[in-house]
C-alpha cells in the first residue's frame, strides 16, 4: 500500500475529505503536525506523494521565531522537487511549493484610489476559471468556471516552466503544475462543512477584515447553499491529482 505524508501546519488545516479520497485509493497515510514539533519531511521515501496543508503563517514569515519550521520546510521542498517526487500544496502549501520552486510569493494587492497597493484578500466563495480542462487530466470531468472556497491574502508568480492551472478576477494564479506529478491550489476543495464553521469562528478577525461585518453569516449562509453541488466538483479534482502522482510512481 503506498503512503502519503500529509504536512499539516495548524490544528484545524487538515486534509479533509483528502483522507476519504485517499482511503478509496488503497493509500494510506501520516500526517506530520509541523507546527507542534513534527520531525519535517525527513524519512519521506522517493515516490511518496507528500500533501501540503495551509495555514495563517505565509512564505514572508520564514524566518519569524513563531514558524521555525517554514524555512526548513521550503528548503525540504526544494529537494523534492529537484527528486520529481509528487507533491500537491494547498493555499499556503501552493504558496510554499512555488516558494520553493524559486518563484515569488507576495501579497496580493490592486491600485486604491490614491495609486497606493491596498491588499486584496479573498475569503469565502467565488469562482475559479480552469484553463486547459479539454487537455489537463488533473482537470478531467471539470467545467471552465467552478465555484471554490477562498482564504488567502497572499499570490505568486508562476515557477518556471510551470502549467498555469486556474485564475480568477482577483488573483490571476490560482493554480500550476510542475512535470507531470506535482500541483498547487490556491483555494480550497478539501474542505468539509464542519471545518468551514471552525475557520469562521476562529479567523473571525480575518473574515471581517476581508468581507465586513457581515462576512462570516455569508460564507455561512453560501456554504449551506453551495457546497453540496460544488462537492462532487472537488471530490473529481482531488480525486484525479492523487490519481496522477500514484500513476506516475
């Protein structure tokens, strides 16, 4: 049975409904709980596919005592990546994986009224335009608009000679693949509607800076709404990336 190393940076950032798609692919898995000390990528076997979690910490914190394992974790990248080993990271994972790629990664901003950068934060639902869905296994079964789950504040350039993915008005790169086995999703379709809740709830701060008052009943209110639909969606997405990266191994 293969296994998967799943890298989890905070409490409640796990994999989802990753496990369960994972579980019906015969795989099993290891979760390294980086943020309480986890020993970081150390004993990961070539072709183990290693599965990058998000968090509220991002690249530019490298280096802050609060994140020690940030750095480590970018420079382990690094040589996975150099290694083809198959890799998939999800919003602060796709932020460390282009990191690591040597790629930029910055807040996303746009002009205010006076010129000046203000910082664009997407949190909550919106959708996704996938580009190449006629070409792109990893995009098998989708359509060229999807609605996904947003939490982030920070973007990316594109690493060299990599595919880009997927893109929405506010954030031009929302998703890239590197070779044929390694990927990065800025949004998030690994989540349940338990987890949604919990993000609400914790990052309430967050939300209201990004969204206003009314923000986090919103997300509620649209996940009540929207997820069972766009579940299946997600399921064909993650389902097809581990597809891929046990394929090639």
């Amino acid at each position: 049975m293969k296994r998967a190393v799943i890298v989890q940076h905070t409490p409640s950032e796990g994999p989802g409904r990753l496990e369960r798609l994972l579980a019906a692919r015969g795989a099993a898995w290891e979760t390294c709980h980086v943020y309480r000390g986890d020993p970081i990528l150390d004993d990961v076997a070539p072709d183990e596919p290693v599965l990058v979690m998000g968090g509220a910490m991002g690249v530019g914190d490298a280096g802050d005592p609060r994140y020690p394992f940030l750095a480590k974790e970018i420079a382990r990248l690094r040589e996975l990546l150099g290694r083809n080993q198959p890799v998939l990271g999800i919003c602060l994972g796709s932020q460390l994986l282009a990191a690591a790629a040597g790629a930029r990664v910055y807040p996303n901003t746009r002009p205010g009224p006076d010129g000046r950068p203000v910082p664009v934060r997407e949190v909550g639902w919106g959708p996704v335009d996938f580009l190449g869905v006629e070409r792109e296994p990893a995009l098998a079964g989708l359509g060229k608009r999807e609605l996904m789950l947003h939490w982030h504040g920070d973007t990316y350039d594109l690493p060299a000679g990599a595919v880009h993915l997927a893109s929405t008005a506010a954030c031009q790169h929302q998703a890239f693949r590197l070779g044929t086995r390694q990927f990065a999703l800025q949004f998030h379709p690994e989540l349940e509607a338990q987890t949604i809740a919990t993000w609400v709830r914790e990052d309430a701060d967050y939300v209201r800076a990004a969204n206003g008052e009314g923000g986090a009943a919103q997300i509620l209110t649209d996940t009540d709404r929207y997820l069972p639909g766009a579940g299946p969606v997600w399921d064909r997405l993650l389902g097809n990336i581990p597809d891929l990266m046990l394929r090639e191994s």
